[in-house]
C-alpha cells in the first residue's frame, strides 16, 4: 500500500463485487469495504452505486485518485500492483493456460450465458423454447466442461488455487441465488465448491460482505 | 515458435475470431489459418467448427497439443508466449490500468450486452420495452464511455495500440452485422474506427480472414 491509502472496495450486496473482498482476504491487503444493499423489490442496486462509475455497474474499487470497474480488471489490478502477481500464473508457471481460459471464461462466457438465461426468465419466455435453446443450452455446455475440469483437477488452473478461482466461483454460487440451478447433476462442481467454500479467506470475507446472506455452497 | 510447429488459428467468418487474425498480424507471428464459413441462412457456425471445442464457440486455436478458446485467453497466451508480453502493458507502463479496464470490458460488458439487445430483437420485442430496458441502456451507456475515452486518447489503453484496441474493435464494428447501430452520434469512434481500421495488420487480417465482407469501418 502507498503511505496510508486503503483501496476502497464498493460492494453491492449479493453481486460478484464479492470477488473483490474475497481477494483482498487471499491477500492479506488491507482495505476498507463499503456496501451497499440492493433495492429489497426490484433487487436493483441503489442510486448512489450506480453513481459509483458511469455504467453503475459492480465491482468497483477506488485507489486514491484511480475509480476502477470490471470484475476482471480489478482483480489483475490488486494482484498485479499489490501482491507481486500472486494468484496470476505467468507463462513459466504450472497452470498457465488453464488458468487464462478460466479467469477469462467466466465473464466473457459463463456470466453473460446465465444472464441470457435469466433474461429469458424475466421475459416470462418458457425455459428453452426454440428461440433460446441455443442460450440455454449454452449454460448446460458451460456447466459439463466445468464439471469434467473439475474431475480432472483440484481448482479451475490445476493444483493450485488462483484468481480463477475466484472468477468462477461467484457464477457457481452466489450467482444462484438469481438464476436458480440444481447442482445435482455435477458432483465434481458440488464437491468443489463445498471445499472451496471453507476457505478461511472466503468465509471471512462473506461474512463481511453479505452478513446477512448464506453463500450457496450446494 | 517451437520448432516448425505454426498456431493453427480456427477463424469462423464474420465472427470475434478476427481478433486473433489480426493479432497475429500485428505481431509479424507465422500462423495457419482454417475458415469455416457461417450458414448462409440461420448464420450460425458449421458443425465442423463447433466439434473444435466443447462449447463450439469461436475463436479456437490449436498450438500442438494444446486447444484453446475464449478471445481474452487467447490474445493473452499468444501476447505473454510468443511476443513477451507485446501489446499487454504492465504495472510499470503508462496505460496498464486503462489497458485493463478496457481489455476486461470488451468481452466482460460490451459483448454481453450487444448480445442482450440482439435477442431481444431476435425475439421479436421491441427495441425497448420496460423489460428490457436496462440491458438497451447499457448498451447505450458503454457507447457514451467509449466515445468519452477515445476524445481523451488517441488508443483505448492511452497513446499506444495495445490488446485492448484489438478486443474492442470487433464489438464496434463487425458485430454491427448482427446488432446495427448508427456511429453518427459519436464522432470520437467513428475517427477512431477509420483509423484504426487501416492499420496494415487489420487490413491484411480482414482480406485473409473474410475476403468478402467489406470491413464496417463507419
């Protein structure tokens, strides 16, 4: 950290802002959490965290002058500025490219599959009818290659815990609690995220975030 | 390169694998290029495409042994394997945070949401109904960003081409194929677009990769 600045992580509650407390605990860092609870109707985030950015999207960090959004960019932000690259596997490294498909899956893929899912959902539009199979089935693909990469090795990179990790787990989790999903077919997912849930990192972290809520670990 | 072993680049026309065609380019890489062309009608990927990877999305390279999806992953790997880290700016370099932000958002938040409106339309809504309505404003919020970044700097990232002009530029223009939308609003990306759309890499890359689509440079 420079001098006494804290980074500033602004979290909007039961979101994937969860990612960026949950790094800083893997980290050790210190830093200073503001939340912000969704409109308890419309689940919407309030005014003043769409005010946060100009898109009033989540996460977002403030470091002294520097406003940051993007899940995927705060998290290469921290790690890159403030822990020497930890949890980000650089060419030399086991896990190299497992680990940049996974880091960039989840929201370049996983994430926008669920909210196609869960827009047809609010469209009132049956679960999969001609239209939207393909979405839907894209989700269904995106879960059987999570589930045999997990049958394959411990995290998402290989043997070792990493940021994409923490990308992915949101969508296997919190994420759940809008686009509800049976984890029953995906022991392997299952079994995944009841282990990486205990994380002692996490835990804390959840129960700074969303005090209120139980993370879905099932 | 190891040995005589060339990336094969698997690029379905019309489609973000452009991304990887002209990344190449940019980095004088040898590479294999395989076209798959789209169904002239429902415009989706041939069957042979879809067999590369699981999740039959585009782009999809191979490098040996190794198959690897997902345009983010990709332009990284191939940026830190065989170029150093070209076109990726670093902690220590003018831009890095800017590069970050924009390299995540592109598929993190622009393509997701140009997808939202696209099956919208496809499902036969209105442009914005009070459904969707959010996802239409999104959209229309990340143009007025762009816009505002490129009357700041002259590339996504700050005074130099990065990565993140080259995940940028597809949404902005070959993805108006599929989803219109009028520049005429934002004369920041439409200089933007022009120029950087005669670059002599993207040239090259676009007559390799789709020899008969006129690049949407307006």
């Amino acid at each position: 950290m420079k001098g006494t600045q804290l980074i500033k992580v602004h979290h909007l509650g039961i979101s994937q802002s969860e990612r960026i407390v949950w790094q800083c605990e893997e980290l050790n860092l210190d830093y200073q959490l503001l939340r912000y609870d969704r409109d308890p109707v419309s689940r919407r985030a309030p005014l003043e965290y769409k005010a946060l950015s100009r898109l009033g999207i989540a996460p977002v960090i403030e470091d002294g002058d520097l406003v940051l959004g993007e899940s995927g960019a705060i998290v290469e932000y921290i790690s890159r500025r403030y822990a020497n690259g930890r949890l980000i596997p650089g060419p030399g490294d086991a896990g190299f490219v497992d680990f940049l498909f996974w880091f960039h899956f989840a929201n370049g893929t996983l994430v926008p599959s669920i909210m196609m899912d869960l827009s047809a959902l609010r469209l009132g539009l049956p679960a999969k009818p001609a239209a939207t199979k393909a979405q839907g089935s894209r989700t269904d693909g995106a879960y059987d290659a999570i589930e045999q990469r997990l049958g394959a090795a411990a995290y998402m990179a290989g043997d070792e815990f990493t940021a994409a990790d923490i990308m992915m787990f949101f969508p296997l989790t919190t994420m759940r609690f809008f686009a509800p999903r049976d984890l029953t077919p995906y022991p392997n997912v299952r079994a995944y995220v009841r282990r990486v849930g205990e994380r002692p990192a996490y835990r804390r972290a959840m129960a700074k975030a969303d005090p209120d809520f139980a993370p879905l670990l099932s």
